[in-house]
C-alpha cells in the first residue's frame, strides 16, 4: 500500500496522535477506530446534550457524522498528488436512533479519475440499522 498524505492522516487518527479540526471538536465527531483500503470504522457515543427533548439522534447530527465518515473512507483511495470535497450528500434514515452508541462502517464504492463515491452504515449497539448514507467526492490536484 502506498503511503500518501491521507494515509498519514488516518493512522495518526487511528493512534490518537492526530489534532484535530476544531469543527471536529465543536460538534463532538470524535475519530474513528481502524481503516484499510476502501473502508473505515468508527465508533461513536452521543452526548446528552446532542439528542433531542425526546431522547432521539438528531437527524442534521447524523448527516455530520455521515460527512465525517464518507470523507474517511474517501481518505483511504485520495491520490497522493490530489484533495476532495463533498459535492453530494444522502441520508436516509432508517430507525429511530437513542442515547446508545452507533458502529459506522463507511467504505468506497466505485472510483473514477475525479470521483469517489462512498457509502456508509450506522448500526446500534445492538446491531439494527438506524441510518444509512451515500457522498461523491470530487477529486482534484492540490491548488485547484
């Protein structure tokens, strides 16, 4: 596997070494657990103070969490020589999510010259799907 800029980023994230972007840290997204080409995993527990009156995931938060993890998941296929950004984002959502924590596994789906597209899953603790979500990243050379 080669070793590009994103790679470096990923593992730094993985081994807590990594300082991360203070949006990451505003919204609470935390970082993920392992990754490999094409895929990650991540974990993550939501505060009270992020649910809605009644207890649910706040749908707006999970979009967030589903942008985190696309863009991931993205990191592991990026060229070394380019950067990508979101152009499309989609949440369906599938359950009613509660305070309990999420496993989301995002990973690649197709590849192109100038575009990524990933999809990930979010699952309770108890393994039933609360949401899924699909992005395509747009590719292009550093500076463009």
């Amino acid at each position: 596997m080669t070793m590009t800029w994103a790679k470096e980023r990923l593992d730094a994230l993985v081994a807590g070494t990594a300082i991360t972007p203070p949006v990451v840290e505003t919204l609470r997204l935390g970082t993920l657990r392992e990754w490999g080409e094409g895929w990650i995993k991540k974990d993550w527990t939501p505060a009270p103070e992020l649910l809605n009156s009644d207890g649910s995931l706040f749908g707006g938060y999970i979009a967030a969490l589903a942008d985190q993890a696309l863009a991931f998941a993205a990191m592991t296929m990026v060229p070394p020589d380019a950067a990508f950004r979101t152009i499309n984002l989609q949440v369906n959502f599938i359950k009613v999510g509660r305070a309990h924590p999420l496993s989301i596994e995002a990973r690649v789906v197709a590849t192109t010259k100038q575009l990524l597209t990933v999809r990930a899953d979010f699952r309770s603790d108890d393994g039933k799907l609360i949401a899924e979500a699909s992005a395509q990243q747009l590719v292009a050379p550093f500076g463009s």
